[in-house]
C-alpha cells in the first residue's frame, strides 16, 4: 500500500528588540522555522488561532503540554535543542527550541493573529456535502512513531504506520508481521479506548506514537471502553511465516474528547493469545 506523506505548512516571526524578554506575533509564511529561546525555570507560551491537536517534541528534555490553543513548553537542562511540531486545523506548524539561555533574552509568548475570513458570497445553490479529497488526505495525514521496541523474534506484532481523521472518523493504516514459523489469520481487528489514562510521563509529548508492549503494560486506566469499527479492509486472509500484511480500520472517535486519547487496536484471532497495539492521540 502506498505510503502517505505530509505536506508542511511554516512559518515566520516578527521579534521585538533584543536583551528584553520577548513577545511575538507570528505571521503565516512558507520554508521557515520559528526559533524559541527558553529559559530555565520558566513558560513559554505558544497561543495560536485555533484549537490545537496534537504536538510532537523531538526531546524529553523540554516538557511540552497544550490545553485548547495554547502550548506552554519548559526546559528542564541546558545546552539541549531540539524541534517541535504543533497541529492546528490551518496545518503543522514548525519550531525550533533553542538551549535554555538567559531569561532576559528567552521568548515569553508567540502569538498568532486570527485570520480574517474573507467575505461570504451569496448563492442559491444548495452546498453539497463535502468530499474528502486526495490532497486532503495527504495533508492530514499524520506518521505515527514507535515508543519503545517491539520484539519480533517468532511472534506476531502489529505496527501501525498512519492517521487520517475526516467527519468524526480516525482510519488507522496498520501493519502485520508473522515473525512465527505459523501461518497467522488476523480477521477483523476490536478496538478500545482508555478511560482517564494515566502515565510516568506526559502523555500529551507522545501524541501519535504507538508505545510498545513493555510501555503499554506501565499504563494505567479505570477501565476500557469499546469504540464501534466502522469499517475495515484487510487484503491477505491469511499471512504465511515471515510475511507482513497491511490494512485499514476505520473507527467512529468517542464524542467530546478532551486530553490525549489512548486506543487499543486488538487482533482476537492467535495460536499464543490476542495481539494488540497501543495508541496515543
């Protein structure tokens, strides 16, 4: 199956003058990156002009948590940078964290302007539902990333690879490698979403990551809750010894979420037992 990519969206800044702590204002632009000073022991805030949806920070050394549209990063080292990616509706925007430095010279908030919507044109017609485009889904489509590692030495493991949401739906494109000397019939795959998750560490800096079983198992929960599949494609019934198959699961994402969301994606079918694969969104 094809592989989807994602397209970048980035951006530019204006800064005041230097050797004072800084407030921007972030303008739209394309090919650049947004550079934060930080410094020890202290917020800086990202507040952008939507809701955002996800982060991704290249260092645990930088704590990065997000509440609407607002991000709040703090360093916790020095001599450490890294980069960190923010979704919005408007696309994925690009930043690069600087050391943390002196707190005179550190960035204390970037804002972004709201746009301004361009005027509504009258019309008669009547709007027909949208339809979700291959640009679209190439846009939205977001890389899910391995937290931890999957042993595969005569087993079955199963790795998701990306995410696409469209009208309340989340498909996930998974893959599914026999590494046992049987032949492996996955059929269709149950999937559940975690009530109140909990984690040693800031669930919100592993947003799209699928964590490994040693990982999962340090999850902790008030329980499960099932989440209708709304549809599934898989092409190979059956995966012989040292083959991998992939497919698709399409979910119906539980109302009103707030916070990370963790879903388990479970593979009844084995001679050892159900495999699974644990989601951070």
């Amino acid at each position: 199956m094809k592989r989807f990519w994602i397209s970048c969206f980035v951006l530019a800044i204006f800064a005041l003058p230097a050797r004072t702590q800084k407030l921007q204002v972030q303008d739209s632009g394309r090919e650049q990156i947004v550079h934060v000073r930080t410094a020890l022991d202290h917020l800086t805030v990202l507040e952008m002009n939507g809701p955002v949806s996800a982060v991704a920070v290249g260092s645990p050394v930088f704590k990065v948590e997000w509440r609407e549209n607002k991000v709040f990063i703090k360093p916790t080292e020095e001599n450490v940078a890294t980069n960190l990616f923010v979704w919005t509706a408007a696309g994925r925007f690009n930043y690069e964290l600087e050391p943390a430095g002196p707190v005179p010279e550190m960035v204390f908030a970037i804002d972004q302007p709201v746009p301004v919507p361009p005027p509504v044109k009258a019309s008669m017609d009547r709007v027909a539902p949208h339809q979700v485009s291959p640009e679209e889904v190439l846009i939205g489509t977001k890389t899910v990333r391995l937290y931890g590692s999957v042993p595969g030495k005569k087993r079955v493991a199963v790795y998701l690879n990306d995410l696409f949401q469209h009208d309340g739906q989340l498909f996930i494109h998974y893959t599914i490698r026999n590494d046992s000397n049987k032949t492996y019939t996955p059929g269709p795959p149950q999937v559940s979403a975690l009530n109140s998750p909990r984690y040693h560490d800031s669930l919100y800096a592993l947003s799209n990551c699928q964590l490994s079983p040693a990982e999962a198992s340090r999850l902790k929960s008030s329980g499960e809750v099932s989440i209708e599949v709304a549809r599934t494609e898989m092409p190979s019934a059956r995966i012989e010894p040292g083959k991998e198959a992939t497919g698709i699961v399409a979910v119906n994402l539980p109302p009103g979420r707030s916070g990370p969301t963790v879903l388990r994606v479970i593979f009844l079918a084995g001679s050892s037992g159900p495999i699974s694969a644990t989601l951070v969104m």
